[in-house]
C-alpha cells in the first residue's frame, strides 16, 4: 500500500535514477521531496517587451523564430546554438551552449515563448541559455526555484513534486481542525503545498507561506508545550529552603546582590521545591553574576542533603568554575569535586580515579564539576538533585541526558548561557524552558570602551596597548577560523603569536593557546596568565566562555568581521572585570558596508540583548550566534524569526491545544515526526 514514507525512487524511473543525488538534499522519501520548499522564485507571470529588455532582469517574452544556427565553437570546443526573436517591438539573440539538437527542433516562423535571465548590457542585451516553449502563448507564471545538488535541476524537482502531490496528495492528511483553520484564517494544507510549489499568483504564494509558516510555529511551540506537560508527571526530590544558611551565604559575600540576581535566585529556589523537575533557563549578559546565582541554587541542595552537577564546556572553565564555588562555599562545609579528562580533585586534594568515583557513587562529594567526562560511563551519584549545564547550547541532548540520568532519580535542571536571546528566539529555541533574567551589572563596573581599528591606525593601538602592560595590565588577543580545514584554529593563531612575540612586542611575554592544546598545557598557559607571568595572551575562540582574569583590560580582536555581534560580545565580556577601566578593539580590513554598521553598532553598544537583537534582524536566525547548536532552527524552512506577530499567536494556539493533543492523531504524529532538540528529553 502507498505511503509518504515511501522511497522517492518507487515514484518514477526518473526519480529512482536520481534518487542518490537527491538523498544529497535530504530528499529521501516522497514526504522529504513534498516538504522540500523552494528557496526562491523566478515572476515571469508577465510577458515583457523585447524592446525594453534590461541586462540583469528576469523575463518572459513571447516572439516570431527568425533565424537559428549551431556551429561548434573553435575556441572552446563547445557546440554553440544561436537563435534571433522578435515581437512588435523589436529583436534580441538567444545562445545555448552544447544543444545543437535545437537547431533541428525549432525552425524560423515558429511561435516561441522564452523566459529566463537577459544577459549583456546597457547596449547589447540577449539571452543566454534561457527556458523555452514552443508553442506557449501565455507567460509561465510564476516559478519555483529549488535548491540544488549536481546532477539535479529544479525543473526536475519541480516534475516530481507534481507527480508525487497527483500519486500521493490523498495521503496528506490535514492536521489541523476546521475550528482552528477558521479561526485563523489559514488555508488548507493541501492547497498550501500545491501553491508553494506552483503558485498561480503572489497572493496565493503568499497565503500558502502564511500557512506554512503558521504549522512550522506552531509545531515548534506545541512540541515545548508538550515536554513541559510531560514534566510534571515526573517527580523530583524537593528541595527545603533554609533561609538560615541562605543568608549566612549572601552575608559572607564582599558585594551586594543585584536585584536581578535576588529576583533569579529566589525564582530558582522556588521551583527546587516543587515536586516536579525545574526546567529553567539562567540568561544574563556577560558579566553579570550568574555563577553566583548557580552557586545559591548548589548550596540549597547541598544544606538539604543533596548533590548538585555542574557540566562546563571546556576544562579551563570547568577548572575555573570548581575554584569559584570552592572559595564560595569553603565555610559552608560542602565538598566539591571536579572532574576532567586530567584532573580528579576533591577540595583542592588530588585523588585517584577510582576514590573520585567512590566518593562520588557514595555521596560524600556534595558539589560535582566537570566537563564531558561527567557523562561518562561508570560515573554514578548517590542523590543528585540539581544538573546545571554551562552554556547548554554547546550540549546535544544525549549528553544531558545522560548526565540527568545519573543516579536514578529525576533532577532538577538549570541550564545558564550568556548568549543574549531575542525574546521571540527564546520563545521559539527554548520554549520548554521557564527563563530567569539578569540584565543588571554589578555595581562599580566600567563600561568598555569599544574601538573599531582601521588598519592605519593599528600601530597607534599597538602603542595603546604597550602603555595599558607597562602599566601592569593584561591582554587577550582573539584570532579567528581563517582556514576552514584548521578547525581548531591552530595556524592563523600560531602566525598572530609569532608576528607580536616577534617583531610588536618583543620585550613582552606572549603566550599562544588553541584547541590542539594538551588540557594539562592548558591549564598551565592560563595559570601564567591569570599570575600575571603572561601579560598577551594570543588564543583562538576557545577563550570566549567564562573566563574570568580582573586584570585583564584589553581585548583585541583580529579579524572581527568574521564573528557575529553576540560572539563578538562574548569575547568583549572576558575584560572589564576588575577595577581597571578596559577597552575591546576590533580590528578588521573589511570594506563592506553592512559589516562597518554591525561593528559600528557594537562600538556603541555594551547591552548584550540589544546586539543579539540587532544581529538577528541583520543577519538572520541561522547565522546567530548559539542558534544553529540550539537545534530549533531544523524546523523553520519557511517562518520568520522576526515575525512576532505569528509568532505570537501560534503560542497561544500552542497552549491551547496541548491538554487536548491527543484527540487529534495527526497533529500529534506531526509534533512527533519534528527533529527538533528537547531540552529535557
């Protein structure tokens, strides 16, 4: 019996022989090719003058064949096929390139209708290898362009979805009810898909879109609906508050909370002590405490007889994260553990893998941090009560999976980024998440002072940043991917050290650290810089995460045209953290306009949201920085991130449609089938 999740090659004999190729666009069953949009289309829904052809446009015309010829060209040994039409208006050549069969189709007096892009210019305009028909008397309407792989036209995918949409149309199956397709004013599903693979007019393109757009939404946002619904039938051990212990902390520390952080702290320790598992989110800018709102949360879990884990992407941050808590909670009594693929310490004492492991399993390690390797197997909790993930977006969801597996019981779960989300991104990518936000900056901190450095002004910085060392400052120096085969930076970082070891600050220690790096070379390289023995610290965007040297007050970045602003950011957010004023300079040799705006920008702004929010409208959500790890982008071919007005209203859809999802099979089916990261599954 026929299906959509038949393979595209028992459509046609055309689609079975070009059914490896198109596996190279995903396109593997009938389904994947009737959910494969074009990514643009060709409007030649209007016949043009030949007269008033302009090099560049798209257009249809239709004419008079008046002469045709095909001759192999001597120069480059190719078949050349020239052809002249003409209407009322005028004339213009045609040239195909290796079809002399055309010669011998078409004959002078033949009715043609040709449509494509008019090459040539402001003098001399003609069409080169343009689409034809020989007998059309009305324009061609509107065409889709697919995306393509060699070996696959779109005109090719174009049939096949016609014939797919005519063999299989009646195993579309609606998934919406009438009730929400009236009150929404959508189009049906059938129809939407037919008009965004051949639209009859812009108006229908459009309703087809807004339908589509509306389902890829709202699937996203049902599908986070229903992991939150999921989680409260799970249960989680509830933590008791001690406000007691909680104020001895908060006491002890040498800085006031800001209000953000209380608000945050206070919204964590609340959900700790619900029955079913917290699923928050921690966002706040670079630099704005939210370690410390981690910590409170740990410490809460460790006063009530729990354990707590804390997963960081990189050991530098991993190990700097273990000496924050322990200096934190070294009068509390709780023991803290970390872990990494070089290091077992259990406060501040080396240990073997094997005592890491018992203490652990046994649970007379209170607080465990680690990278990857808390993940791994053989590692066991006795009473894990609280997973807090460092910059989630750099986990798949297996690993936190399997980390929230650990000791059989069902954590709590914090995940903390300081990647500012725009609200309707944050809506979208991590719906299933309730979201605790810091945007105060501890009191005392000096805005940094950005720079965009033109490359006849570098040495005067050079200058700049000799004065800033020899006044006992420090220097990060970040290099960007220039080689795409060196993906762990290794060779544009390497040339950048020698060229300022060498040849602009020979009298200075300069250190080089990148992804090919040892952990224990590692650790060694940031321990000199953050003692001050290293005063330029030269790194690829390994540094970008967390790390924390007050001393250092310069950043400088190469290549900054390379980076978005949220990285960009990023990096920004390493320096000014002390009571230094510090300054980010952004070197780039790039004359493009739209990236002197985007550095201009950021020269002008330290708020993280407003960056993030500025890069999403300039540079899209799949080029933002944190989005394509998120994983939410998978299941947007055709919606606008920007569009927060559907976005909106198919969140309300969302939530009400959840309690009753199981009543539409369909719907649910389509929920399921999404390939989309669950932050708690």
């Amino acid at each position: 019996m026929a299906a959509l999740s038949d393979k595209i090659g028992e459509l046609d004999p055309i689609a079975k022989k070009l059914s490896k190729k198109l596996q190279h666009l995903g396109i593997e069953t009938v389904e994947d090719l009737i959910f494969y949009y074009p990514h643009r289309y060709e409007d030649f829904s209007v016949l043009s003058e030949i007269s008033k052809l302009t090099a560049g446009q798209e257009a249809a015309v239709l004419g008079r064949l008046e002469l045709i010829a095909s001759r192999r060209s001597s120069r480059q040994r190719k078949y050349l096929t020239e052809a002249v039409i003409s209407d009322d208006s005028g004339s213009t050549k045609i040239i195909w390139f290796n079809q002399p069969w055309m010669a011998k189709t078409l004959k002078p007096g033949d009715r043609l209708l040709v449509y494509g892009k008019v090459a040539g210019d402001a003098f001399n305009v003609y069409f080169n290898s343009p689409n034809w028909q020989k007998t059309g008397s009305v324009a061609p309407g509107i065409l889709p362009v697919y995306s393509l792989t060699a070996g696959v036209t779109s005109k090719q995918i174009s049939s096949l979805v016609g014939l797919a949409l005519s063999k299989y149309g009646q195993y579309l199956k609606e998934f919406l009810s009438n009730q929400v397709i009236e009150d929404n004013k959508l189009k049906e599903l059938f129809w939407s898909i037919e008009q965004i693979h051949k639209p009859v007019s812009l108006n229908n393109l459009s309703l087809a879109r807004h339908r589509l757009s509306f389902d890829e939404l709202l699937l996203l946002q049902l599908k986070s609906q229903l992991s939150r619904r999921k989680l409260k039938e799970v249960k989680a051990p509830q933590i008791n508050f001690n406000e007691i212990k909680t104020k001895e902390l908060v006491n002890s520390l040498s800085f006031d909370l800001t209000i953000d952080q209380k608000r945050s702290a206070w919204e964590i320790i609340k959900d700790l002590g619900r029955p079913e598992p917290m699923n928050r989110l921690l966002e706040g800018d670079v630099g704005s405490g939210k370690t410390l709102v981690a910590i409170m949360a740990m410490h809460a879990t460790f006063v009530d007889g729990w354990q707590s884990a804390l997963m960081a992407p990189t050991e530098i941050l991993a190990t700097q994260h273990y000496r924050t808590i322990r200096k934190a909670l070294e009068s509390s009594g709780a023991r803290v553990g970390l872990l990494t693929s070089g290091q077992k310490i259990i406060n501040d004492i080396d240990v073997g893998k094997k005592d890491f492991l018992k203490a652990c399993s046994s649970g007379e390690i209170d607080i465990i941090v680690g990278t990857h390797s808390l993940i791994q197997s053989g590692i066991d909790f006795k009473k894990l009560a609280l997973v807090i993930v460092d910059e989630q977006h750099r986990f798949g969801v297996r690993q936190r999976q399997e980390l929230k597996n650990k000791g059989g019981l069902t954590p709590h779960f914090l995940s903390l980024t300081a990647t500012p989300i725009p609200r309707t991104m944050a809506l979208l990518a991590y719906g299933d998440l309730d979201i605790s936000l810091i945007k105060q900056l501890p009191k005392g901190r000096l805005p940094i002072i950005t720079k965009v450095v033109a490359p006849q002004h570098r040495v005067a910085a050079y200058d700049f940043i000799n004065k800033q060392v020899s006044g006992g400052r420090q220097v990060f120096v970040i290099c960007p991917l220039i080689d795409p085969s060196d993906k762990l930076g290794v060779k544009s970082v390497s040339e950048e050290h020698e060229k300022l070891d060498e040849e602009v600050f020979p009298h200075l220690s300069v250190g080089l650290l990148h992804g090919r790096l040892k952990p224990a070379e590692k650790e060694e390289i940031m321990n000199n810089f953050v003692s001050g023995k290293i005063k330029i610290l030269v790194a690829t965007s390994v540094i970008e995460v967390g790390v924390d040297v007050p001393n250092a007050t310069i950043m400088m970045i190469e290549g900054a045209e390379r980076f978005g602003l949220a990285q960009l950011h990023q990096f920004r957010g390493r320096v000014g953290r002390g009571e230094f004023q510090s300054y980010c300079f952004l070197f780039s040799d790039s004359s493009d306009e739209k990236t002197a705006k985007r550095l201009d920008f950021i020269s002008r702004n330290n708020d993280g949201f407003s960056l993030s929010e500025y890069d999403l409208q300039s540079r899209g959500s799949g080029n933002l920085y944190g989005v394509e790890q998120s994983g939410f982008a998978s299941g947007l071919k055709l919606a606008d991130i920007n569009n927060v007005e559907l976005i909106r209203q198919t969140s309300v859809v969302a939530k009400e449609l959840a309690g009753s999802v199981d009543d539409f099979p369909e719907l649910l089916e389509r929920v399921e089938k999404l390939g989309l990261v669950d932050h708690w599954e």
